[in-house]
C-alpha cells in the first residue's frame, strides 16, 4: 500500500503541481463568459469542410456574376465565327485561338455566353428568392401572430399550393402571361416559394408565442404589435433566413427549367443559361459540349448553395448540431 501511495505521489510530483494541483474545491465551476448563438455557430461553421467548399462555390459564383461583363473575353451577343457556320457540314464551329470552347450555332463565343450568363441566372434566383421571402412572411406573420380563423385560412390556401409539385406550379403560372419575360420567370418562381417561407415563419412565431419573454411583455402591457414585430418576429427569422440559402439554390434550378422550357426571355443576345441548355438541344448528338456546360455550371452553383445552406441549418438548429 505504501509502494503504490508513493507512486502515486510520484507521478503527481512529475506532472508539474503535486498532489495539492489534483485537488479542487467542492463546488468550484470554472467561470467562461457567455457566446452568442452567431459566435458559436462560427466556429462550427469555420471548421466545416461542407461549409468552407460551399462558401467558396457560392461567393465565386457572385463575384463571377458581378464582373462578368468586364473579364468576358469577347461581346457574347456577336457572331465573330459566323462566316465558319456551315449547317450542312459545320453547324456549331469548334474550339480555336481566341476562342477555347468554341461558339454556338450563330457563331457567338460560347465562354463569353457562359460567363456573361452567371449574372442573369444570378438575378433570377435572387429576386425571386426575395420575391417569395418577402410574400412568405406576409402570410407566415398573418398566421403566427393572430392564429384562428386567419391561420386556418392562410394554411388551407399554402397547403393547397404545397400540393403541387413546384415545376408543374411555376410552369403554369409563367405560361398564363401572353408573353414570356425574365419577369414572368421571377414571379412564377417567388410564387412556388412563398408557401415554404410561410409554414416554416408560422411555425417559428407559433414556438415563440408562449416563450417567456413573449409572456413576459404581454404581462408588462406592451401592444400586440409590438410583441409580435419586436420580440416574436426577430426571434423567429433564424431559420426562414437559412431556408432562403436553400431556396436559392431550388430558384436557379427553377428558372433554368423553366427557360429550358421558352418560357423564359426570349431575347437571347443576354444569354441565360437555361435558355442556353434549351438552345442546345436540336445539336445535342453532334455537339453535346453545348449542353454540358451550362448544365454543369447550374449543377455546381446549386450544390455550392445546397452544401452552405444545409451547414447553417445544422450549426443554427440545436436539435441537429454535431
């Protein structure tokens, strides 16, 4: 027994603070000052890889969509190749100097189309994603805040509109106009929209209605208004602010379908790059690369959009933080 108390004093001498460094005071908790639910989300968010490879995607896709009309190497609505279109033998004229993708079917540069075309799906997808937030807490407030008849009628009506598939919604709503717009996109597109802002705002505000400091103002006498736009709402829009990340991504998918379609403008001298994909089909076989890469520029832009946005949800969200 004493061999091994002197082993014990022994290894505890050796780590530097003796025996009476291994002993606390009952009851002592180690003081830390507080962080806030942004700071700690931040450091989660920091040390993401999904989080960092979607950040990077979707800020490059942003400055790209922002300067495109600087770096763009030649006027994406001049057919420089056009005397090289042949359309017995030489439809789609192929890569050369000055021209590394080489040009559509009316000889325009090709590169110079997709880059120029970032900056309309980029504002596509983000006025209408405002759009369809802005309608969202409309009536996500409407049902919230007021609850009875009111939520019972604001939730048949985003029920109704649930359910039916988004495409099928947004294609019939962009074809009742009796001409097709890059508006008439954008407003098809918020429409599909608004119902998923507005159940997941009325849900918040439902949770927070019965929270204490919600009880807590009613009993100090502060007005219904006030409670709902300064203590329920601003508690509220975490999530529906995370959301918008996601639908972001469903937005661009949206309206290049829906351009894919001709129901998007149909000006293509500003190229967009649905409208390009749709384009592209009648050479599909012979000159597939007019296809591939504006499909795959959609498909990098909504997954850099998708990775981000399901990082945040789960650094914001307590009941799925890792």
């Amino acid at each position: 027994m004493n061999r091994r108390k002197d082993r014990i004093d022994e290894l505890a001498a050796t780590s530097g603070g003796g025996t009476a460094t291994l002993v606390r005071e009952a009851g002592a908790v180690d003081e830390k000052p507080g962080v806030s639910l942004i700071a700690s989300a931040w450091k989660r968010l920091r040390r993401n890889p999904v989080f960092l490879i979607g950040a990077t995607i979707s800020l490059l896709f942003v400055v790209l969509a922002l300067v495109s009309p600087f770096i763009a190497p030649h006027d994406p609505a001049v057919g420089y190749l056009l005397d090289k279109v042949r359309p017995q033998s030489n439809p789609v004229p192929g890569p050369e100097p000055g021209f590394p993708l080489g040009a559509d079917d009316v000889g325009r540069d090709l590169l110079s189309r997709l880059i120029v075309g970032s900056q309309q799906t980029l504002l596509v997808g983000v006025v209408a994603t405002l759009f369809g937030l802005a309608g969202g807490l409309v009536l996500g407030i409407l049902a919230g805040a007021f609850g009875g008849w009111v939520d019972a009628l604001v939730m048949r009506v985003v029920d109704v509109l649930l359910s039916i598939p988004s495409l099928l919604l947004a294609f019939s709503i962009a074809a009742l106009a009796t001409r097709a717009t890059q508006l008439t996109v954008i407003i098809a597109v918020a429409a599909v929209q608004v119902p998923i802002f507005a159940r997941l705002l009325r849900g918040s505000l439902l949770a927070q209605r019965h929270s204490d400091h919600v009880l807590a103002a009613r009993a100090l006498g502060v007005t219904e208004r006030a409670v709902v736009f300064r203590h329920m709402l601003p508690n509220a829009l975490g999530p529906v602010i995370v959301q918008s990340t996601l639908v972001l991504a469903t937005s661009i998918i949206d309206a290049a379908a829906l351009s894919f379609l001709g129901l998007g403008n149909p000006n293509d001298r500003r190229p967009e790059w649905g409208q390009m994909l749709g384009r592209a089909q009648q050479y599909i076989y012979d000159s597939p690369h007019l296809a591939v890469y504006p499909a795959l520029c959609i498909i990098f832009v909504a997954l850099g959009f998708t990775l981000m946005g399901e990082s945040l949800r789960e650094a914001l969200d307590p009941k799925s933080r890792r």
